[in-house]
C-alpha cells in the first residue's frame, strides 16, 4: 500500500496533561493522540509536532503529523480521532503533506498567547484558575511599550530557561504586543524560533512592567543577559501555541483563545 504522511492541526486544554511528550506513566497529549490515530489506522502510529509544550500549556494550533498507508478519508481520520481522545483534545483539520513536510523544521514562525486575568480579586476566578494568570491590575500600555523592546534579532539569554539545548540563544521576534480585552491582558508574540521557557520569561517581565508602570525594565533585562535578574518564570496556565506558519505549504491556521472574543 502506498504511503501518505498527513499533517493535522490540534487544539488542547493542556490542564489535564502532563504536557505534550509522551512520558512513562504520564498522560500526555500526545500518548493520547497516537493511540487513537492506531486504533483509526489498525497499526501504531507515531506523531512529530511542531513544539512540545510543557505541562498545563494549552495550545489553539498545534500542528503534528504522521505516516500511514491506512486507506482512510480525511473525514475518517479526524473523526476517529476526536471520537477516541479525551474531550480536552480537538483535532480541528487533517490535510495530506509530501514527505519533505516536517512539523518543526519545515516551521518558518511560531506565535504564542498569553493571557492574565487582572481582576482584582485576591481570591481569583474559579473557572478560570487554570486558563490564565490570575494577578492585580496591569498597565497594559507600559506592558505593550516594554514589548516593543524585543522587536528583531537579539541573544535572549535573558530569557532561557535552565536546561536549554539550544546551541545560541540568538532569536528573532517578529512582533510582540499587548492589549487589554476586557478583565484580560492578552500578550500575542511571534519569532522564528523560542528557547526554553522563552515565552513565559517573557511574560514575567512584562508582568512585573505592567505592575509599576516601568516599560524600561524589559530592554534592560534583554541588553543585561542575566536571567538571575528576572523573577520566577510566568506560571504555564496563561500560555497558548496558536499559530505554527508553513507559508510553503497550505495549511489551515490556528484559532485564538475562545474565550477572549477576539
């Protein structure tokens, strides 16, 4: 039978997981996946993602892939799919890719969410404890102007996570912004590529920026390199991977968090 590799797009409540890779004894996202991706294929199936989010990180456009000769419609592997993962997995699209298609390397940018919930309230929002930082009001404009700070190529060692691999810590943002919806202060940034726990250093900094109004911070912390000068890193319940981009190939995009309404 021929071969056909498949690209799919996945949205998860990373609450109940812990994190995207698969883990022993550990439930995972995709441990979840695969065994339902088999049953649908009658033969084990292994998933490549475009990134491994961390335990309790919750993703609107993920994008994985897989290899089968299964005949199979599209419509069956995405229904089969959904019908055998937990409810806090969605499979939103399955497309066929040529094999040059790699989830990660094949990625041009990755763009990510995160979301505080400023409200006020000291005790939080019950419903929301798990979907985003629940903290005190934030200047949101001091917020977006430190995020200005971190447009273009520069070595963000001062925002690597300990036990980072990666052989530089040269990253490119391509934007970064911040703005208010609502009881919600919604960071939306995309680069070429993040390091460990890039995006949740960020978000602490520009936390501790919209706490007392003092945007500089952040081009500070960039130009210092020193992570020591940071607090603890952004709790991972705020972050979401809404946007992998393949501009070569066709591929549907990601959706925003649902429940900012925009």
């Amino acid at each position: 039978m021929a071969v056909q590799k498949f690209a799919l797009g996945i949205s998860y409540d990373g609450s109940p997981f812990h994190g995207w890779q698969r883990q022993q004894s550990q439930q995972t996202v995709q441990q979840a996946l695969e065994e339902a991706l088999s049953r649908v294929a009658d033969h084990p199936v292994r998933l490549a993602a475009a990134g491994r989010t961390d335990a309790g990180v919750h993703a609107t456009g993920q994008v994985s892939s897989f290899v089968s000769g299964a005949e199979r419609s599209l419509r069956d592997w995405m229904r089969g799919a959904n019908a055998l993962t937990p409810e806090a997995i969605a499979v939103d699209w399955v497309q066929p890719v040529d094999d040059r298609f790699h989830p990660r390397y094949s990625a041009v940018a990755r763009a990510y969410h995160y979301v505080f919930h400023d409200h006020g309230n000291a005790a939080g929002d019950p419903f929301l404890r798990l979907r985003a930082w629940s903290t005190r009001p934030l200047d949101a404009d001091a917020m977006h102007r430190g995020a200005q700070q971190l447009l273009g190529e520069h070595d963000f060692s001062a925002f690597r996570g300990a036990g980072c691999q990666s052989l530089t810590p040269q990253r490119r943002v391509n934007f970064c912004t911040v703005r208010r919806a609502g009881q919600f202060v919604v960071m939306h940034i995309e680069a070429n590529a993040f390091l460990l726990h890039m995006v949740r250093n960020i978000a602490r900094a520009l936390h501790d920026a919209g706490r007392d109004g003092d945007s500089g911070r952040v081009g500070n912390l960039l130009r210092g390199r020193d992570r020591t000068r940071l607090g603890a890193t952004a709790p991972p319940h705020g972050l979401y991977l809404s946007r992998v981009a393949y501009p070569q190939y066709d591929l549907p995009s990601g959706r925003q968090p649902f429940f900012l309404g925009f």
